[in-house]
C-alpha cells in the first residue's frame, strides 16, 4: 500500500497544484469598491497610455487611445459605442469602434470590425472581464489572437486594464493600459 501512496502522491500534489491555479473569477470582486457601470465610465472622453510586452515582459510596443463613448437605450438595453483611436511609438494609427450591448445586469456582448465573433464580458464590484478573439495584423499575415481582458475601477476617473494575449493557448504577451476620464 505504502508503493502505491509513494506513487500516487506526486500526481496527487501536481494536480492540487493546477487546480489551485485555475485563474481569478469576476465572483471574486463583488464587494471591491467603487462599483464599475461600464455605461457611466465609458461615457464622454477618455485618455489611455498603454504598452505590449512579449512573453518575457520585454516592451515591444507603446501607445496612446483616444476614445469618445457614448450610450443609449434601445429597445430597452443599454447600448454604447466606443470609437477608440490608437497611436503607437512606431508612428502607426488605428481605429476600432466597439458596439457594447448590456444582455444582462453586469453582462456584455461586444462587436468591432477586428474582433472575430463576439466579445463576451461581465462585471462585479468594480472589475470587468472581457473574452474575445482579435484578428490581429502582422506584416502580412492576420493571426486570430484570445484575449482575457480584466479592467479594475481605481476612482471615478481611473481604471487599469490587463489583458493576456494567447494562441492555441500559449502566452503570447500582456497589455496593459492606464484609462483616465476626463
């Protein structure tokens, strides 16, 4: 019986350990304050500064977002528009205008011309977690990319936002953003 115990134990411990790391939930912020309402904080203008980084935490590449957001009601959902336009330290431009749907209380549904599907997120206490693919450009080939998006509230004008970047479920790298609302 000992042999067997001797055996087992180490893939006893290996499989605690990956279940210990299964990941954060958006249950896990349900208290934290203040509250984020995606349909207050994203309204008006709104500054970001971000920067990639490889797997390796190496910045590859940094830049700016502009975004003016506004939200309505139609058909009895909240629905807004996120027109962001990006600036990187290479001198390049883009544009991404995000349609953002509240299904439910404290969850999205979110459509942009670059994401592949839809974006799906929820929200609780004052974080928001998002899953999309991106049709992301490199030279000239589009790699369908998975992100898991996680924005924290910090006051009424400041929210970060981390996001990890994967392929086939390997780690590609993070960004990470600073929003600041005017």
């Amino acid at each position: 019986m000992k042999s067997l115990f001797s055996k087992l134990s180490p893939l006893i411990f290996t499989c605690l350990i990956l279940f210990g790391c299964a990941g954060q939930q958006i249950s896990n912020y349900t208290n934290e304050k203040p509250t984020l309402d995606l349909s207050e904080y994203f309204n008006r203008t709104i500054d970001a500064y971000g920067i990639f980084t490889d797997r390796s935490g190496v910045v590859k590449k940094r830049f700016t977002v502009l975004i003016v957001a506004s939200w309505q009601v139609v058909d009895g959902k909240k629905v807004g528009i996120l027109d962001e336009s990006f600036e990187y330290s290479d001198g390049t431009n883009q544009k991404r205008i995000w349609k953002l749907t509240e299904v439910a209380p404290g969850k999205y549904n979110g459509k942009a011309d670059d994401v592949v599907g839809e974006a799906n997120g929820a929200s609780a206490g004052n974080a928001l977690n998002w899953a999309y693919t991106l049709a992301l450009p490199v030279d000239d080939t589009t790699y369908h990319v998975q992100f898991d998006d996680w924005m924290y509230l910090i006051t009424s004008k400041v929210m970060l936002n981390k996001a990890k970047m994967s392929k086939f479920g390997i780690e590609l790298g993070e960004v990470t953003l600073s929003f600041y609302k005017r």
